[in-house]
C-alpha cells in the first residue's frame, strides 16, 4: 500500500511512525514550516521525515492546487491528514485510488471545527477522543472509520488532555489499519445533526470574565493554559497569565463573594466569580509586552 500524507503537531508524528510501523510506503508527506510566532511545544514531522529519508515538502495552502499533478503521477492508494492545518482541495482528495481520512480530535460528530480538544474542556467535558473518518469538502462531515475515546480529569489541562487524544489516534489507527491494507474501508455513519461545529480561538478569547461561574473560570484556565496562550485577567495595572486554579477549598473566611474579581488573602490569591464562589489561583505570572 502507498500513501501520501498531509501532517502536522504530535498527531502527525506519532500517526506517521504507525503508518510506517505497518510497513505502509509514504511516498510524499506534506506539512507546514513552524511559525515563528507560536509556541511550538511539539513533535516535528519534518525532522521524522528527515530522520526516515521521507520526500516532504511545505507549501502555503494556496499552492496545494497545484500538487495534483504529482499526486495524480503518484497514484497513492490512500491520503491521509493528521493534525494538517489547511483545508485540503477536492481535486486532491481524488487522487486516492481507495480513499482520503483525516484524524479528527474528538468524538465526532461533537467538536467538528477547530481546537476540538480546547473547545472540550472549555465546555466542561468529561470525555472526547479522537475519530478517524472519511474526509470530503466539508470540513469532519465524512463517514466515521474508527474511534477512541480518552477521560478528561476535572484538572487536566489541554496540554494534558492532547497527550491522550494523540495515543488515541494511534489507537485508532493502529484499530483499522489491517482493514486498509486489505483495500477496505470500514464505515459508519457521521450524524451531524447530533454533533457541533466549533471555529478556531485566538489569545484574546482567554479573557476571564468574573461575572461567569467558579466552574467556567477553571475550564478556561485548563482549557487555554501554558503552552497555549493562557486565560488572563488584569490586577493592579498588570495583565496576568492565570495558569493554574483549584475549586478545592477550604477557602479564607475573610473573602467578600460579593465582588467578583481578585482578591489577596495572606498572601493567597483568589478570584471571586458571578456564582459567588471562588477559585485559588496556585500559578500566574506577568504577560510578557
């Protein structure tokens, strides 16, 4: 079986090295050069392909029209996308003489769209996973190959939450992978009705609003926390990166639930939320100007 590969982040690697562990031939891998300007705290897919002698390569996502003559001379059996960051065209899909799946981070049909996983927590989830499927134009509407679901701790952060997700699409993959090499392709159906569809986040949406619950406070806070850009609130002229936080008291008699924002208490900090509950902040730090 050949294949050609769209991949990107921890997902990317870890799927690719299952591809390769099955015996699978990669004749092309398509990823994207690091941005400068984000953190990245993840595993390199061009150093695997380097490190396995892989042809790649990294374009903009308005040069992917124009691989598919390559791809159509490469005639691969299957495309796959892992953790790819651009939509990848129609024309490209069909050049996959069985068919074209993408792992999506979470339980599909919930959390179609991006940041699944951020998305997950910040709705307060106690479960997602990760879902190969069919991919079609549509962005995670195609039919479901195969599903693994992961626990999210009441404390676990996205950084936490994406290490399971990423041994999950291992497992996924490593689920189905006999019956693609057969030429089969397992499915079930993608009921979207009974799903979400959530779009990307920016810094900017890490705002913590104090007027919100004890509990919608912390999901933020896991949901966004370090390596990502990190919920933040201002105190005393200084915007704060808010890391960590805790509902778990027993907190300060001296604390007025009567006004939401932050508050000092020997040498304690809390925030003070809309539900008149509090959270301890255990770790937060000046935003860098």
């Amino acid at each position: 079986m050949h294949a050609v590969v769209f991949a990107y982040h921890d997902v990317g690697v870890n799927c690719l090295k299952a591809l390769l562990g099955a015996g699978i031939q990669i004749d092309l891998v398509v990823t994207h050069q690091d941005d400068p300007h984000e953190n990245v705290w993840f595993g390199s897919v061009a150093k695997l392909c380097e490190d396995q002698k892989i042809p790649y390569i990294t374009p903009d996502a308005n040069q992917l029209i124009d691989l598919v003559p390559q791809l159509q001379k490469l005639t691969p059996d299957y495309l796959f996308s892992f953790y790819y960051r651009h939509m990848i065209p129609a024309e490209l899909l069909a050049c996959a003489r069985i068919g074209a799946l993408n792992m999506h981070g979470s339980l599909l049909p919930k959390y179609r769209g991006r940041a699944p996983v951020n998305w997950a927590i910040l709705h307060g989830e106690t479960e997602t996973g990760a879902t190969l499927h069919m991919m079609e134009v549509k962005p995670d509407a195609g039919d479901i190959v195969g599903q693994s679901a992961v626990h999210i701790g009441p404390n676990e952060t996205a950084t936490d939450v994406f290490g399971k997700v990423s041994q999950a699409a291992v497992t996924v993959i490593n689920q189905v992978l006999p019956k693609l090499i057969q030429g089969h392709i397992p499915k079930k159906p993608n009921n979207l009705a009974q799903g979400s569809y959530f779009g990307g986040r920016k810094p900017a949406d890490g705002q913590i609003l104090w007027h919100q619950t004890a509990q919608q406070v912390h999901n933020l806070v896991r949901a966004v926390a370090p390596p990502y850009p990190g919920a933040f609130t201002d105190w005393q002229g200084q915007r704060m990166i808010v890391a960590r936080t805790s509902l778990e008291g027993p907190f300060p008699r001296q604390l007025d639930l009567q006004v939401p924002g932050i508050q000092v208490v020997d040498n304690q900090v809390f925030g003070i939320c809309g539900d008149q509950k509090a959270v301890a902040i255990l770790d937060w730090f000046p935003a860098k100007s």
